[in-house]
C-alpha cells in the first residue's frame, strides 16, 4: 500500500488523481534535475563535488559567525552525521574547512571556510545565481501551474 506523501506543511496531500498535472510535476522534476547537473558540472570545473559546494554553501549561507556544526551540516544536506563528519574531514584535508570548539559548548565542533574555499564558493554563487535568473521564469510558470495560482487569475 502506497502511503500519501505529506505536503511541506506535514499535512497529508488533498486530490486524487484526477487532479493531478502529471505534465507540470514532470517539467518540475526536468527542470530541477537540469539545475542539478548545471551545479554539478560548474562544481567540478572549480575542483569540487557537489557535495562538497553544497556543504561550503551550507556553512556559509546557514552557519554563524562562530560557524556550523558537523550535526547542522548534517541536517541540511539530509545524511547521516558520520557521513558528514567523512565529508568535514575531506573537505579540512584538502584546506577548505577548518574545525574550532564552539565556545558555548565544548562539546561540540564548528566548521568556518577558509579564504581560498570562500574564493572557489563566492566564484560559484554567482555563476548559480545567474543560471538561476535564466530558469526563473520557466520555474515561476511551472509553480503557478501546480500551487493552483494560475487558476485563481
């Protein structure tokens, strides 16, 4: 038995299948797994997997002042805490992170950029920002389209 997947407010989805757009859910999909590819290619141009860009991004767009936790970069990219601590550890190896005590609790590990990983982010931050402009009216036009906006117009 299939269960009904929750919407992001964690409230089970409404509609069967007749209200379903079969073709708008799939040029969403299409259009993330383009997005994906383009961030996966300019990742690796810069010398990175994208796991790693998304882990720099992450520590930088969400961490504090003092940092990230291996536990919150955890959380983000949605695995488990040992991989992120695997990926903490490559990305200290090759001098992008570096670890500190959070001084509120001695316990736990931040990560900051270092000066080069913030050239190589800052670098391809700007080239997503721009692919990201060039997509937006096709995602505003697709989202429209499945949040139900374009019927209310």
């Amino acid at each position: 038995m299939i269960k009904k997947p929750k919407a992001a407010s964690g409230r089970p989805r409404a509609g069967g299948a007749e209200s379903v757009d079969y073709r708008s859910l799939a040029e969403f999909r299409y259009a993330i797994r383009r997005f994906l590819a383009f961030s996966e290619a300019a990742a690796s141009e810069a010398g990175l997997t994208a796991q790693q860009h998304q882990a720099l991004l992450t520590i930088k767009g969400v961490g504090e002042a003092d940092g990230l936790s291996i536990g919150d970069l955890a959380t983000r990219l949605l695995v488990r805490q040992h991989t992120a601590a695997e990926l903490a550890n490559r990305l200290e190896e090759a001098g992008l992170v570096r670890r500190r005590p959070d001084p509120s609790d001695g316990r736990r590990v931040l990560l900051t950029l270092t000066p080069e990983s913030e050239n190589r982010l800052q670098a391809l931050s700007g080239i997503h920002q721009d692919e990201i402009s060039s997509m937006a009216p096709q995602l505003v036009s697709i989202l429209a389209k499945l949040s139900g906006a374009e019927t209310q117009e």
